[in-house]
C-alpha cells in the first residue's frame, strides 16, 4: 500500500486512472518509514465503530491483502488478525464537497496505534448518518458496470411484473434493467420506488458523434435531447465544478434505436450532439416526475465512424439475445474483426466509466449538494 499525506490528493495508483480529482483527499495512508500524528480522541470507540461500519462494504478491491506495518513482528489470531489486514477503502463525505479517501485499515490505525487523523476527517465521520440516502445508478446491461459492481451485494425483486437484480453498497445501488427507453423508464421507477434515492444517474456507454470524441473517453452531458419529441432535459452536472470542463460541455442524444454511422452522422447535425445512447432521457424524464436531481455519465465506445454490426435485431423486451448474436456472426466472417474491435472498446469504456463513477459520483465530487 502506497504513503500518501494525509489532506493531499488522493492518487492511489492502481485507481485513479491518472484523473485527479481536488475534493477527493487522503487521509490514513501510513507506513512505518513516515511519522504520523498522534493523539487521543474522547468519542474514539463510537468514531471507530461507525469507520467499521464503512469498511464492511470497502471500495477499490485489491487481489492481495495490506498487513499493518506497526503490527508485523506481533502474533495474532482470529478476528484480531483480520483487523490487522485489510485489501480495501472507505469514502467519508466531509463539508463543502470534500470527500476522504482512507484504507480500511484506518480503524485499526485509530484503535490500535493511537492515530489522530485531521480534525476536518473526524467531523466528517462524526455527521456521517446512520443510514444515508443511496445513489441510483440505472444502466442497461450489467457488461457496463461490471468492474464497479462485481463485489456488491445483491438483490433480486419484482418490480412490475419483471424481476431486476438490486446491487448495494453503503452508499449506492445500482440496477441493469435492459436496452432501450422504454426498459429505462420502468428500470429508473422500480429504483426510485424501492430506495427513494437522492441522485439519480444514467451510466453506460455511447456512440461519439463529434470527431473529437474518441473512444473510452468518459463525458458528464449538461444537456441530454430524446430524439423522439426533440424535449431537452437539463442535467445536475451544470452548475457543478465538473460543468466548467469540457467533459462536462456536451449534449447527449437519446435515439431510440441502436445508431449507425449514417444515422450518427445525422443526429450530430441535426441535434449539435456530441453523443449518442438509448436510455439517458427516459431516466431524466423519471427523475424529473419524482423531483430528483439527475445526471449522465457515459463513455464512448464507438466514434461517429465505426459502423456497429446490426445488433438491434437481436434485442427483445430489453435484452441481447447473445446465444443468436454469436450463431449470427460465426457465419459471416467479415463481422469478426468488426465485433472483436467493438468488444474490446467497450470493455475500455466500461473500465474507464466505472472509474469515474467509483471515483466521483459515489464520493459525490460531482454534484453539490447531494452529500448525506
């Protein structure tokens, strides 16, 4: 595990993917060779406890465990040990925007060591309620949100007559409830019914409809255009930090079909797009009706030119039929080098989409506001 000061950007580097984030700030990142400060803390075992309670559910998983260094030559057993290694990260949302970044071994740090994290961190902590308001995250396949929710727990119910799997952490839930509009809409409802969330977020992947748009780059539209009433719908993101950035000065087109070259070429003309999905407005359109603050984060995989195999016909009530997808294309081998090329961008833009939501929508960079 990496030394980071404590209040200094969090850059941790198998996670950051290079993009830095000024609100996201480390705090317990130790090691034996660096002195750290000190001190008692009068509330130390309720503080510690609700630190525990973060670190039931961490973030930012690693393969291997971190064994604390000030505890190495020690014997230790049982659940005692366990407390002494840790493979993982909690999030503490803190004043004005700022968020912390801390190893789960914080709490032993505290409990064990007599660490005295910033008092800025122990505030944050402190106002921590006991059960927030999760964060919504609506995609349509889980292929997208793999990397971020492959460790979360879930959950299946029926909603509407259609069984949809919940995945949670602490802090957010997320659901993959099919392609298309009409599949978003009753995904976005079935969300807001079961957890009456305080953000809700349209995540996945688009096609690039401007050239300067390149393939597994992450944007945060300020404006998301159903293409089938031409209604706008404003998102969060612009009166946020992040709106200032051009990540952030983007529209996104809702079309509600899969879009090709020709047809993307049309929709960036027609719309002043820069990019194109299915479901972002009927997810807006949701949050609007519950009076909920809403977003779009979305990652390219496909730039205005790459002519997509014709994958629409194998969608039915929401889902790719794959087993008939991959019949399709095994006998038409001018489609293999098309459908690989497409597999490979979108498992890039999958990576670097849950990057950014890992790292700035769950920790609430984006959005003021919306802290618990």
């Amino acid at each position: 595990m990496a030394f980071i000061p404590d209040m200094s950007e969090y850059n941790y580097a198998p996670f950051h993917k290079g993009q830095l984030h000024p609100r996201l700030l480390a705090v317990g990142w130790l090691d034996s060779s660096v002195p750290y400060r000190k001190g008692s803390i009068d509330d130390r075992s309720a503080l510690v406890q609700r630190l525990r309670k973060l670190a039931a559910q961490p973030i930012n998983l690693t393969r291997g465990f971190h064994t604390c260094p000030y505890c190495r030559d020690s014997a230790t057993t049982g659940t005692e040990d366990d407390q002494r290694r840790g493979n993982g990260e909690i999030r503490v949302a803190g004043a004005n925007g700022i968020v912390y970044a801390s190893p789960v071994l914080i709490c032993h740090y505290i409990d064990e060591h007599n660490y005295l994290p910033p008092d800025e961190f122990l505030d944050a902590v402190r106002n921590l309620q006991a059960q927030p308001a999760k964060i919504a995250i609506v995609a349509a396949i889980e292929r997208e949100l793999r990397p971020l929710i492959q460790h979360w727990s879930s959950t299946k119910a029926q909603h509407d007559g259609r069984e949809l799997i919940f995945y949670e952490t602490t802090y957010a839930v997320a659901v993959c409830g099919g392609i298309g509009p009409e599949s978003a809409r009753r995904t976005a409802e079935a969300v807001i019914a079961r957890y009456s969330p305080r953000l809700l977020i349209s995540a996945g992947i688009a096609g690039g409809l401007a050239p300067e748009l390149k393939v597994g780059e992450t944007i945060f539209p300020s404006v998301v255009i159903d293409a089938r009433d031409s209604s706008r719908h404003e998102t969060a993101v612009r009166d946020a930090p992040i709106g200032a950035t051009p990540l952030a000065k983007t529209i996104l087109i809702s079309y509600p079909e899969i879009a090709g070259a020709e047809q993307k070429q049309k929709l960036g003309k027609s719309y002043g797009g820069h990019a194109v999905d299915m479901e972002a407005a009927s997810v807006a359109r949701a949050a609007e009706a519950h009076q909920l603050p809403f977003i779009a984060i979305k990652s390219i995989s496909d730039d205005i030119n790459f002519e997509l195999p014709q994958i629409m016909a194998f969608v039915h009530d929401g889902q790719l039929q794959s087993t008939r997808f991959a019949f399709h294309v095994a006998v038409r081998p001018w489609l293999w080098l098309k459908v690989a090329r497409l597999a490979r961008n979108t498992r890039l833009a999958s990576e670097n989409l849950c990057a950014w939501l890992r790292e700035s929508a769950l920790t609430n960079t984006i959005v003021p506001g919306t802290n618990s």
